[in-house]
C-alpha cells in the first residue's frame, strides 16, 4: 500500500514539473511536432501557443490529484 502511494506522488511531482515547464515555455518541441509541416520559416500560432498553455494547466491539476491520491494512500 505503501508503495503505490509513492508512485502516485512521483507521477503527481512529475506531472507538475512538466505542466509548469509547458506553461513557461508553451513554443516548446513545435517545430519538432508541427514545425516541419510548413515549408519556409515559420512560428507557432497565438492559439497553438494557447492551447499549449491550457494544456499545461490541466497537467498541473492532474498532477495535484495524482498527489493527492498518494497522500491519501498513507492516512
């Protein structure tokens, strides 16, 4: 028991850190993922940049819930 509440504190961590690196750097791997698409030197919308920044919100709130199902699992 005790151990599945670490897991979900290191998935809950993990999924906080990435979700506060997603909001600060919301441009992060587009050219990677849809960069090489457009031909000639391009940016990232205002609404990829957006949508990239909601997403990491909803990490963090998962994150928060992933933590705090592995604190429950000590009480």
């Amino acid at each position: 028991m005790i151990l599945s509440g670490i897991f979900m504190l290191m998935i809950g961590i993990g999924t906080i850190v990435f979700g506060i690196y997603v909001r600060k750097n919301p441009t992060f791997g587009w050219r990677m993922n849809e960069g090489w698409k457009v031909s000639g030197d391009s940016e990232p919308s205002q609404a990829y940049i957006d949508s990239r920044t909601f997403s990491g919100a909803v990490a963090i709130w998962i994150g928060a819930f992933f933590m705090a199902m592995g604190i429950l699992q000590f009480i």
